[in-house]
C-alpha cells in the first residue's frame, strides 16, 4: 500500500510522510509531469492499494481506512464540493484563465453529450487491476490530446467504473485537509 504525490515546480514543499515523485523535466510544462505520476501510477506503483493526493493535501485517517471505500469499484474519489458537472469545471477553468482555451473547447464538443458526476481528483483511492490501468491509460491519452486539466476528462475515462464520495467540503473533510500551495496567498 502507498500513499504517493508528484512535486514539480516548487509548487509545494517537499514531504517525507509519503512516497514523492519529483519531477525529471521531461515536459515543457511541470503540470503534465505531475499528472504523468498520477494518472500512470501503475508505471510508479506495484502495491495492490494507492492513494493519490496532491502534494498540499494531508489524510486524515491511515491508508488502509481509504480502501474500505472502494466498495465494487477499483478507483473512489470525493464528488466536487461545488462544481456539478464537466461543463461547469471547463467553464470555469476558461474564465480563470487555467489550461489552453482551444483545447478545452474541443474537449467539451467531444463531451457534451455526458452526464456524468464530477470528481475532486487532489485524493485518488485505487485498486492496482487490469483494468484500471487500462482506464488510466485511456485518461492520460485525453490529458495529452485535449488539456492538462484533469478533472475535465476524469469523469468521462471513468465513466461508470468509479465510486463518488459524498462530499461537501472541498478542503476541510472528514478525508483530508488541504492547505495552500506554496504561491498562493
């Protein structure tokens, strides 16, 4: 069992409370080489159980209380504490200036059609299987062909094969706390 991270950018301070993936500069951008380690995580991670959290977020409960939420699933993230839908997160991402406007767009041509629950993806509880990997492959090629904002194409991958948390807290819950990243105020 492991609880892992990528820390790229000097966006947040090392830790040693858990593995750290630091980045090797294999990308122009630092966000793809974090988001190499978390959606590959097979490539990283042999345990059965992982728990992916980015590098400001801190668990409140030991790892193998996570697992135990799987339920029939192979990967369980928290529901979106205030954004509904993929719509609503490229929406907001295009307004705050955050991933590559025209790639977005073209994301939300090929989504919009799906009705699909929106995911929190800064915790990501997984079972190593054939088929999540397979599924994590398929989010990577969607991070890679249309934008860096991952939870704009988590909930479509996954569709169907992931367990949603019940979550009204989007930094403070009964499974984490979140703090700041390094440049935020």
């Amino acid at each position: 069992m492991t609880v892992y991270s990528a820390i790229t950018g000097e966006k947040d301070k090392p830790r040693d409370d858990i593995k750290v993936f630091t980045g090797e500069n294999l990308f122009i951008n630092p966000r793809y080489e974090a988001r190499m380690y978390k959606t590959l995580f097979h490539h990283f991670i042999d345990d059965e159980y992982s728990i992916w959290v980015d590098g400001n977020v801190f668990l409140n409960h030991p790892e193998e209380w996570y697992y135990e939420l799987l339920g029939d699933n192979d990967i369980a993230v928290l529901e979106h504490g205030f954004l509904p839908t993929i719509e609503a997160e490229a929406r907001l991402c295009l307004k705050m200036g955050k991933g590559e406007p025209e790639k977005i767009q073209e994301q939300l041509k090929v989504y919009q059609f799906e009705q699909v629950a929106h995911a929190q993806t800064c915790m990501l509880i997984r079972r190593n299987t054939p088929k999540m990997r397979q599924l994590s492959e398929e989010w990577w090629a969607h991070i890679c062909r249309y934008s860096v904002r991952d939870q704009i194409s988590f909930p479509y991958v996954f569709r169907g094969n992931v367990t949603y948390i019940e979550n009204d807290d989007h930094d403070n819950n009964e499974y984490f706390v979140r703090r700041k990243h390094n440049h935020e105020d």
